[in-house]
C-alpha cells in the first residue's frame, strides 16, 4: 500500500518484506520513527483488506522492531485504494 510499511501484526519483529518497503520509500530505519504499517487481511464478507495501524520502530539488538499503537487498527477495502 503506497506510503506504508508492509507488517505482520502476529510479531513485532520488521520482516524482510518491511525491510524492503522502507529500502522503497527511501526510509532508513531509526530508533523512535513514527510509521503507517499494513497487512493483507479480509473483512467478515471475505472481501480483501487491508490491516493498517501506526507504530514506532525501535531496535533489539541487530533487529529492527515496531511498537503496534493498538487504538490504531483500521480496515481499508483494497479495491478503494489498488
């Protein structure tokens, strides 16, 4: 999804796939950066979604992590935005 970080909400570790939105975006990652992250999800009618929510990057060792804002989540249909 333009301008947002591809991330899967089950860890808060970034995968290679975050990782690689940012390398997209130009963004290099730090300690305390304020992101738009989403996931590929589907609503009750089994229509594709996209889970959004902000979060906050921040690192454990050599391991980039987000810190999910949980009042965050939100749904956007894909045909709205694709």
């Amino acid at each position: 999804m333009k301008g947002s970080v591809y991330f899967y909400f089950g860890h808060t570790q970034l995968t290679h796939g975050s990782l690689e939105d940012l390398e997209k975006l130009g963004i290099t990652p730090r300690e305390g950066l304020a992101l738009k992250f989403y996931d590929l999800d589907a609503d009750e009618q089994g229509r594709p979604t996209y889970l959004c929510a902000s979060g906050v990057l921040y690192r454990e060792g050599e391991q980039w992590h987000a810190k999910i804002d949980p009042d965050s989540f939100h749904s956007i249909l894909r045909s709205e935005v694709d």
